[in-house]
C-alpha cells in the first residue's frame, strides 16, 4: 500500500455513505438494518475475529462468539451510544466488544447461532492463516493488532471492488499483469514485458497503473467513509489506515 495509495479530497459520494450507515445498522431488527450492518460486518468481522482469538478463545469459541456480538448489536439499541462526537466507530466497535467479552451472561449465550444477519461464507481460513504466523506472545498491543486487521480487510475489499470492475468489462486479464504494480514499482524491463503481453505501448501502462492506484485510493477512500461522521474525520482515518499499512 506504501507508495501507491496517498490522501486526497474525499469522495463525492461521501454524504451518502458515512456514518448514517452505523446509525442505521442499530436499534431495530429491520431488513434495512440488517443490510446495513451486513455491509459493516464486511469489513470488521475479521477484525474482531482476531481479536477474540488472541484472547485466548478457540476458533470455534471465537466465530460463535462474534456472531453473538453482531447479534446482540443488532437487536439492541448499542450502536445508538456510538454517536457522531464519540469518535471513530471502530475504536468505539472494540471497546463494546471488549465489554461483550467481559460480561458472563454474554459469554454464556454465544453459542446460540442465527438470527438476523445472513453473513457469506466466512473466512475462517484466512484468518486462522494469518494468525497462525504471529508470534506467540505478540509485543504488539491488542489495539493495534486490531488496527492492523482492519487496515487490511479494507484495503482487501477496495481490491475484491476494482477487480469486479475489471472483469464486469472484460478486461480480466489486463487486472491480472497489472495488479503487481498496484504495490511496487516495476522491475527494469517489467512495464515493456507487460506492453507486449496486453497489446500497448510501455507508456500506456504507465497511466493504466497510474489511474489503477487513483481508482484504489478512492474505493478504499469509500470503505473508510462509511463509519465516520465528517469529511476531515474520513481524511484523518484514511491516513491512519495507510499509515497502519506502511508499518507505521
């Protein structure tokens, strides 16, 4: 992400986007609210999977815990407190869970499954992938750990998007010798080896990746705009997102 993804003006579809979208996804177990929070749990249910798991639970303990969280937020009025003037939604998501996780009748009921969210497939996997490799008593803070899945599943998600733009026009295989350069710059030679495999001049790969990177700030841009409450608060966590990304 270093290197390719940069801060910016914020998005025009911004008002539409943002925080009326946590607003809506509590309170009420509606067929709007639960889509709304379908698309939230996109992004940070993987997040506080890890999170879970580096608690201590099991991975199946962990899954059916934070289903029950999803749950429990969206047949009662906790998203409500998450109001505009109390900062970042994720920040205010990890201390509810925290509390979610410290709370004994909580604990006790997690593994009552179903209800309201029909979530895809979950990638259990990836995640149990990832974790595998970190230490086992990591010196990172577990906030941070958090940031980090987070950033991640963002970036992730801006990706699956500008993919699927690729291939709903036909162009798959120009996604695929041109996706490297979303994250590094070309070895010499590489820009004039992908010119002659998609038929173009090495200078009209150039603006291709340049424009590929411009599409990706502004899909993860977007991502990012759906939890925050103003246009300066989308541009200080986009930062903080590209910093966590860089290492930072």
């Amino acid at each position: 992400m270093k290197g390719c993804v940069q801060s910016g003006p914020a998005t025009e579809t911004f008002a539409t986007t943002h925080w009326s979208v946590v607003l809506a996804a509590g309170g009420t177990n509606t067929p709007e609210s639960r889509l709304a929070w379908e698309q939230l749990a996109r992004i940070y249910w993987r997040p506080l999977y890890g999170h879970v798991r580096r608690r201590g639970r099991s991975h199946p303990d962990a899954q059916d815990l934070v289903q029950a969280f999803f749950e429990r937020l969206l047949e009662k009025p906790v998203l409500q407190q998450a109001q505009r003037e109390r900062g970042r939604f994720r920040t205010f998501l990890l201390a509810a869970l925290d509390h979610f996780l410290a709370n004994e009748h909580d604990r006790a009921t997690a593994l009552k499954r179903g209800g309201g969210i029909a979530f895809e497939p979950l990638p259990i996997a990836n995640a149990e992938a990832d974790l595998a490799l970190e230490p086992a008593a990591p010196s990172t803070p577990p906030e941070r750990l958090f940031d980090r899945d987070w950033a991640n599943t963002v970036l992730d998600q801006a990706l699956d998007q500008l993919a699927a733009e690729f291939v709903q026009v036909g162009k798959a295989e120009s996604w695929n010798n041109l996706r490297p350069f979303l994250f590094r710059a070309p070895t010499p030679g590489e820009y004039e080896t992908t010119a002659r495999q998609l038929g173009l001049s090495p200078a009209l790969i150039r603006k291709a990746v340049s424009r590929l990177r411009a599409r990706l700030r502004t899909l993860a841009r977007a991502e990012v705009a759906r939890t925050v409450a103003t246009v300066e608060e989308v541009e200080a966590e986009f930062r903080h997102l590209i910093n966590v990304i860089a290492g930072g």
